[in-house]
C-alpha cells in the first residue's frame, strides 16, 4: 500500500499518518500484535521471526514498541511502604530478604 503524502510549503513534503500503523513502523498494528502473540507462544523472539519469517532486529524492535505503548498506558504508581522483606538490596541490585531476627529477652535482674 502507498503511503499519502502532501506537499507543504514550509515544511516540503510529508507523509499522511494512517491509521492501521504507527509511524516509526513498517508493519500494521495487527501484525505487530499478531508478532507479539507469536513471542509469546514461541517464548524466544528468534522462534517467531523464523515462523514470520521477519528478521530478528524487526522481531526485536516490534517487541520494544509495544513496551514502549504498555509503559505509556501504565499509571504512575507510588508504594505506599517498603515490606519488610524486601528493604535491603545486595551488590547484583537484587532484593535479598534480611534473616528473622530471634525474640531477645530483656536481660534479668
């Protein structure tokens, strides 16, 4: 399919956005969904760019995308209080519990 494009005289000539398709791609959003679901069930994006029969960068960048739409319709959310278990993070970035502490005994007197 031809993409429309109109001739502006500041801007020169540009290109008519359609509705099936998000500008930075070359594929329709059905596609691009139907490449998703495809990851999904292949669990590898090289599993689905072989059954597409698209190359793994094209793989790879639709999956970016849709990233990038899931993020932009997520709301903000802020945690209202840090659990317990997870407050300190080791060297590796990764949450490690910290060890329960035994119940100590106030000393007798």
């Amino acid at each position: 399919m031809r993409v429309l494009r109109t001739r502006c005289p500041q801007n020169g000539v540009l290109r008519v956005a359609q509705p099936f398709a998000e500008p930075s791609s070359r594929f329709s959003r059905e596609f691009e969904e139907r490449t998703i679901s495809t990851i999904l069930a292949c669990q590898t994006a090289q599993g689905a760019s072989d059954r597409l029969r698209i190359s793994w960068e094209e793989a790879r960048g639709i999956m970016e995308r849709a990233v990038e739409r899931g993020l932009g319709r997520r709301e903000a959310e802020v945690p209202r209080r840090c659990p317990s278990a997870a407050r300190f993070v080791g060297r590796s970035g990764a949450l490690r519990a910290r060890p329960a502490k035994a119940p100590t005994k106030a000393p007798e007197r």
